[in-house]
C-alpha cells in the first residue's frame, strides 16, 4: 500500500514539476514560431508588392534626373540575359508596344511604368541622332581645317567650314539644348547599347 501511495505522489510530483514546465515550453516555442513566421511572411508579401513610387507620366521633357534614372535602370536589366533582349527589342519598338510581363516586373521594381520608360527612351534616341549629326559636323570642321591649315585645300574653303560652324551652331540652338547634348555626348556609349543599329 505504501509502495502504491508512493508511486501516486512521484506521479503528481512529476506532472507538477515536469510535465507542465515542459508544456508551457512546448506552448510557448509554436507561439514564437508562428508569430516569427507571420512576421516574414508579411515582409515577404510586402516586397513582392510594386513600389509606391512608379513613374507614369507620359512626357518627352528632358529632366536630366529622369533621364539618369532610366540610363541606370537600362544598365540593371542590361546584365540580365533574359531581359537584355527584351528590353532592347520593347525600347526600338513602336510606341505603344506591349511590354513583356518579365520585363515589366523588372521595369515596376526600378520604379517604371512601361509606356513612360518607352516615350524617354525614343526622346533620348532623338537626342542621340541629334547628337551624332553635331559629331559629323564637328568631323566634318576638324578635317577641312586640319587640310587647309597644312595647305593641302585653299584658303577659301574657311568659308564653307564657317557655314558648317553656323549651321552647327543653329543645331544644338534648334533641335537640342545644350544641356541635352552635354548629356548625350557622356552617355552615348550606353544609348548605343540599347538602340538597334
């Protein structure tokens, strides 16, 4: 009877002092965890969502942060094989041009709508096209000038190179700002990667 009695009182020790420390450990460790995870879930979900911040308007204004912006977001999708390629092909395409879904999650997480990414990128190329007829031009003057001054051409010819340095000077007056030019002239390395030759 005693042996019984022992063991009853061992058993309501052990559930006291053992079995409920070890449920409430056990209680309390899913209710971190499920906590925790719904922390990271919800921090998952968030990111995953497009940025507040998306540029849509649809302007061919040269801002030159704006068109910073957009040379580096080119630059970002540019090192990515899948969207090097799509990205190339939607910037030479018409405007409208549908933009492929892959590309535009690449375009909303760099803070682009498509169609607005599209109208700077075609602005930009008309400032490039612009730009390469000046450095024609600007060829054009130095060669002329280099042979008249070495006497290989006549003295007269100065008054053709004046009239390609006015009509140089009209240009950059009249089709671009020299704030543009300026701009095409550091960057056109990377224009060219993305225009279509």
């Amino acid at each position: 009877m005693a042996k019984v009695s022992r063991r009853k009182k061992f058993l309501r020790v052990a559930k006291r002092k053992l079995l409920k420390p070890v449920i409430y450990a056990v209680g309390l460790s899913i209710f971190l965890y499920l906590v925790v995870g719904n922390v990271v879930l919800q921090r998952k979900v968030i990111q995953a969502q497009t940025p507040r911040f998306l540029i849509t308007r649809i302007s061919d204004t040269f801002d030159e942060t704006e068109f910073m912006h957009l040379l580096l977001t080119a630059q970002e999708i540019l090192k990515m094989p899948k969207a090097s390629t799509q990205l190339v092909d939607f910037a030479n395409g018409p405007f409208p041009e549908a933009c492929p879904n892959y590309l535009k999650q690449q375009l909303n997480r760099m803070n682009w709508e498509p169609q607005a990414f599209l109208v700077r990128v075609k602005k930009l190329f008309g400032m490039y096209e612009v730009y390469d007829r000046i450095a024609r031009l600007d060829d054009t003057i130095s060669f002329l000038q280099t042979e008249v001054d070495e006497g290989r051409l006549p003295y007269a010819i100065n008054v053709q190179i004046d009239m390609l340095k006015k009509e140089r000077a009209a240009i950059i007056g009249k089709d671009i700002s020299q704030e543009e030019y300026n701009f095409v002239a550091e960057y056109n390395g990377l224009i060219l990667r993305l225009k279509k030759l």
